[in-house]
C-alpha cells in the first residue's frame, strides 16, 4: 500500500487523557487498573474505567446522540488539539473529502441497559426518551463524529469485535487509495456496559486480578474503555520522523466463535499479510504490540504465529495490562501506543507481568526500553477470527 501520514493521533483511557498520561505511565510500567465499581456491576474483577465520562455535556445540536460512548467519542475528539487538526484539514479537503471510519464493540449498548430499566410496568415498552439508533446503533458513534466536524462525506462503522478499531486503518486506506477522499479520521471507542462484564465473566474470560498477559499464571482479561483516534492523510510532504501507516494485513479463519485457532493460524496470515501490504519482511520490524489478552489460550495461540514468523528476535509486549482490554477501541489504542514508540524511541513493557510463561518463545518485554526502532507492528485480534495487523513506520 501507499504509506499514509498520521498527522495527528491520540488516546484516552485509564491511564488518563492524551498522550502524556500514556506516555509517561507506560515509560514507568503503570497501569490504570482499578477493581470494579462500574455502574451496579457485582463482579470480583478489575477493570479500566476512564474518569470524567459523566461529566462530559454533548452540544445542544447533538443531543439525540447522548450515550456514554458519544460522550468518550467527544473527550478523546478534543484531546491532544486533535479536534483543531481535523478542522484545519476539513478546511483544507473540502467537508465531502474527509471521511469517518470508527470500530466499536457495543457501542452506545448501556444506554439501552439503563432504558431497559424504565420500561412501562404494564406494556414492557422502553421510555420515549430512548433513541436507539442515535446511542445503541453501532453507526452512532460514526454518525456522531460526522456530525460533529460537519463533514459531508462517507462515513462507516466496523464492529468485528476486538480488531474493529485496527480494520478501520485498512478500510480508510482503500478509500484514499481509490481517490474517493483525500484525509479520514480513524479510530475506535467503546465503554464500560453491564452487557460486556457480565458477558465475559459468563464465558470466564475475567480475572479477578489485574490481568497478566504472557504471565505464567494467567487467567484472564480485564475490561477497559477507551477512545483513540488518528488523522490519516497521504504522505507526500511528510516531515522526517513523522509516523506513516505503512501496510494492514485481516484475515479470517472462523476457527471458533471465541477461541483462537491454537496454532495461530489467523492470527499469522494477518501478520504476513500486513508485511506484504508495506513491502517488509520480518526482519524489518522492530517492535510487536501484541494483542496479548491475558487469556491462556489467546497468548498461546498468539504467541506460536509470532514465533514461527519472528522467531524471538523482535521485542514483544501487550499493554492491555496498563489499560485494560479495550475491546472495539483496541485497535486504535494500541495503535497511538505504537506511535509513541517510534516517536519517543521508548518500547513500553507489560504492567503485571511478573514471570513470562516459558512455553512461549517470543522476547516479552516486562519493562519499558529505550530502543529506536524505525518499524513496528500491531495485532488486533476478534472473536470468531477477525484478524488484523497494522505496520507503522517513521518517515525518513
């Protein structure tokens, strides 16, 4: 693929609001994990809930959109000037030439839970209040971020559960390839909701303790919200040092609804598939952001197709232990994170992580390292084996 400019990024999550808070807790090995105290959830677990959510107030004009996750999808808009560089290239493209592609996993989805809570005693009927196609709908958050900046252009959802906010990388660049937009916000939220917890703890994915990818004695995801988001643009004058979007490999091998193939089979034709969209072989990545969930059969999995590509030569970490596993916004996330690393020459290492599993053969990273590395690559993982791998770069 055409190498593609991200010209502004940024990230909101537990560990706090914008790129410094996440650069200097991953530098120092800090998670944002905290037990549960989520809404009315009763659960031995620990999650990664973002402060100020509640407090943040939608535009009269956008009232309708009111949701927890809209309103996450506005913090993180106007974090880090983010919201000032996608109006400059608004101003620049024209409003029909700046698309929105946006991945979730539930969406506005406690909105619905909170309505289902107030329906008629009699009729069962949801609160005339309710809107679900404005907060529930997977399309809420895309349409809300349109909406928003005012754009007049494509705009589209993915919700292939955990790489949803990775595929948007793929999609945007296919449409700017195509000529059919010249810029594209991409990125990814998705919030706390009872449906989520008790979904997981259901299936006994949840740890109850901070989770622990790669660790020995894994059992398990913690939850997390967040919102993450970059500007894509073509790459022409981008200056030295700036970060590209170098190539995105999917794949889906159905292997389970919610089990990896064991040998990471999925998981390995996205990886090689993203180092043929960059032109790279495995030798030129210096970094993996793994997709690392903490769960026994997701890092095993995993962390064969990293082995059999890789070998142990490249560093490895997952950092869903600083900000819980993100679902939907993910991708995106841990996109920003790979960003950082090559901006800061600062490889995070994995909070919680105390002793690697040794039946795994990658070179996990515990701690942060000070490496420059020049390329990287970021696995983004979904249940039923929505693969995808993104490569990132520095411009020379």
């Amino acid at each position: 693929m055409t190498p593609l400019l991200l010209s502004a990024y940024t990230a909101t999550t537990c560990l706090g609001r914008g790129l410094d808070a996440a650069r200097h807790a991953l530098h120092a090995g800090r998670s944002g994990l905290a037990p549960c105290a989520f809404e009315t959830v009763k659960l031995d677990t620990w999650v990664g809930e973002v402060a100020g959510v509640d407090d943040e107030k939608l535009p009269a004009r956008l009232a309708d959109y009111d949701c927890r996750n809209n309103r996450l999808t506005q913090m993180g808009l106007e974090t880090d000037g983010f919201g000032d560089r996608v109006r400059e290239a608004v101003a620049r493209h024209g409003k029909a030439r700046v698309g929105v592609f946006l991945g979730t996993s539930t969406s506005g989805i406690l909105e619905t839970e909170i309505a289902y809570r107030h329906r008629d005693p009699a009729s069962g009927a949801l609160p005339d209040g309710f809107n679900y196609r404005t907060t529930h709908n997977s399309f809420s958050l895309a349409e809300f971020t349109r909406a928003y900046f005012g754009l007049e252009g494509m705009a589209v959802a993915i919700s292939t559960a955990c790489s949803s906010s990775a595929k948007v990388f793929a999609a945007a660049a296919r449409q700017i390839e195509l000529g059919l937009i010249d810029a594209a916000i991409v990125g990814g939220v998705d919030t706390l909701c009872l449906t989520t917890l008790y979904g997981f703890a259901s299936l006994q994915l949840t740890s109850p303790r901070p989770c622990r990818p790669y660790d020995a004695t894994r059992d398990g995801i913690s939850i997390g919200e967040g919102a993450g988001f970059a500007l894509l643009e073509r790459a022409d004058n981008a200056a030295p040092g700036s970060v590209l979007l170098l190539g995105a490999g999917e794949s889906s091998d159905a292997y389970h609804m919610s089990s990896p193939h064991p040998e990471g089979l999925g998981a390995r034709l996205a990886m090689e598939a993203a180092l043929r969209s960059a032109g790279l072989a495995p030798d030129d990545i210096g970094y993996i952001n793994l997709h690392g969930t903490a769960t026994p059969a997701n890092d095993a999995a995993e962390g064969k197709a990293v082995t059999a590509l890789f070998g142990d030569r490249v560093p490895c970490s997952s950092t869903k232990g600083a900000t819980g596993h993100t679902l939907g916004a993910a991708g995106a996330i841990e996109a920003v994170i790979c960003a950082l690393a090559l901006a800061d020459g600062v490889l995070p290492g994995s909070p919680g992580t105390a002793a690697r599993d040794p039946a795994i053969s990658v070179q996990y990273l515990l701690e942060s390292r000070a490496t420059a590395v020049r390329r990287v690559l970021s696995n983004s993982f979904g249940f039923g084996g929505s693969n995808c791998s993104l490569v990132f770069g520095v411009a020379a």
